[in-house]
C-alpha cells in the first residue's frame, strides 16, 4: 500500500498553491493527477473564472456554468481584452 498525505495536509498545500500569483493553471493540471486532488483543488481552481472577450471563450464558459458541480465553486467572472494578463 503507498502512503498517503492526510487530506487537512492536502488541502492546506492546495490552500497556498492558490495564494500564488497566476495559479490557475497549476491548479487546473494539479486537478488532474487524482480524484482526491481534483475534489479540493477545484473550489480553487474554478473561484475566479478570467475568460478573454471572444466567441470561444463564450463557449467555454458555458460548458463551466453548464456543469453545477463547477458552476458553484464559480464566485467572480471577470472578462479580460484579447492579449492582456
């Protein structure tokens, strides 16, 4: 058997990951490694959605709003201009 990290443990490395700036997409590949991992990094992951003013970031969103899962981890949207950070 492989030992295991505590969740507490996890979650509070997850914690301060989402404290660094430009997270996100660390956030987004650490969501991918295990279904523990996915379960407490998407509430951080999801929190502050940035999507550039176009047609497929419009979709994008969507399909995030359309899964409730996510859509409740969602608490600010804020639209960026094409090229800027």
């Amino acid at each position: 058997m492989k030992p295991q990290l505590p969740t507490e443990m996890l979650a509070q490395i997850v914690r301060d990951a989402a404290r660094l700036p430009d997270s996100s997409s660390d956030l987004l590949r650490l969501r991918l490694t295990c279904r523990k991992l996915k379960n407490i990094s998407s509430r951080h992951a999801f929190r502050v959605l940035r999507p550039v003013y176009s047609s497929t970031s419009a979709k994008g969103l969507v399909n995030l709003l359309g899964s409730p899962e996510i859509a409740s981890y969602v608490q600010e949207i804020s639209f960026k201009e094409r090229g800027s950070k």
